[in-house]
C-alpha cells in the first residue's frame, strides 16, 4: 500500500490519497462494495488511528480519506498507513549518539593493538634478522610512525577507524619494504 498527502481537488482541503497494489486491490474492493455508507476502522497496533465512511466502492485499488484533515495530521496518517504495524514492540535498551570519529575507548583499544603489533614485529624483525639489520629495520620503523604523527598533529588530523587501518597497512609495508631490502643485501 502507499498512502500520501495531498488536497482535494473540488474543496482545496487536505486529504489521503492511497493505491493499492493487486490483491490488495481485489480485497479492498470487495470489502469496500459489500459495506458503502458504513465506516471503516483503520486500526495499527490494536489502536484506531482513522474511521472513514465508505462512500462508494474503490475497485480501482486507488482512493481518497477525507474527513477534515490539516496538513500535518493528513501528513500523519499517510505515514502511518505507509508504515503499516509493526511486528513486534520496541523496547530502547540503550541510545548513543555516534559521530564520525571514534569514541575515546575504541582510540585506546586501537593504540593498544598498535602497540601489541609493532611489539610483536620488533621481536620478530630481531629474531629473523638479528640486532644490527633489525635494529635498523626497527628504528625505520619507528621514526615512520613519528612522522606520520608528526603529520597528523601537524594539521590537526583526527584518527578515526580508516586512519588506524590505513596506520597499520603503513607498519606492514614498512616492513616489507626492510625484509626486501635485506634479502637483496644477503643475495649479493
């Protein structure tokens, strides 16, 4: 079904025009023929929200609730048929307001991940390359996450989720970058 405001075209009031697909169509016309002149309960979630009188049948699917409406009250309704019932209550357990950037314990969890990770790959770069080549891998590596800090403070850059991604794909090109590099000086 869709419903939506509009005005009367003979007395400028405000209305509801509503369609109805096609076995909706067929069952509201044979509703709507068999009761004229009687009303009409539109009821949502076990309340009436409207009571027109049929006026005449509607067997086109397509029909109109008059019955002085303003503009917001036809504006409401329309919603509410649109919206149909819903299937079960709502009940709101919790309601947070979320911006675009991260929530100071989700910066803390992913400044603790980042420092696990280039913990973790210090130790590696040590044990696999031992302390003169890792070692300078690892103050490579270091001095490139100064600066990209330096930078971001620089122009005031906030770290969001994609900033921490795009953080940790820099550690793993970095040290990419080092393991080539080495394996090239050992091969010759």
């Amino acid at each position: 079904m869709d419903a939506r405001p509009s005005f009367d075209q003979q007395t400028n009031q405000p209305v509801v025009s509503f369609r109805f697909d096609g076995a909706g169509s067929r069952a509201f016309g044979r509703v709507t023929t068999t009761n004229v002149g009687k009303r009409f309960a539109i009821i949502l979630d076990d309340k009436i929200i409207s009571a027109p009188n049929i006026q005449s049948p509607i067997i086109g699917g397509a029909g109109v609730i008059t019955g002085g409406f303003t503009v917001e009250s036809a504006a409401e309704l329309s919603t509410l048929l649109r919206g149909g019932a819903l299937p079960a209550p709502l009940t709101i357990l919790e309601q947070r307001t979320v911006t675009a950037e991260l929530g100071k314990d989700a910066v803390e969890a992913g400044a603790t991940a980042g420092i696990i990770a280039m913990v973790s790959v210090m130790i590696f770069m040590f044990l696999a390359y031992g302390f003169t080549f890792g070692g300078f891998s690892i103050l490579a590596l270091c001095v490139n996450i100064v600066l990209i800090f330096a930078g971001m403070g620089a122009v005031g850059a906030t770290l969001t989720l994609p900033g921490i991604a795009g953080l940790v794909l820099t550690l793993g090109m970095a040290v990419d970058a080092n393991v080539l590099i080495y394996e090239r000086m050992r091969e010759e």
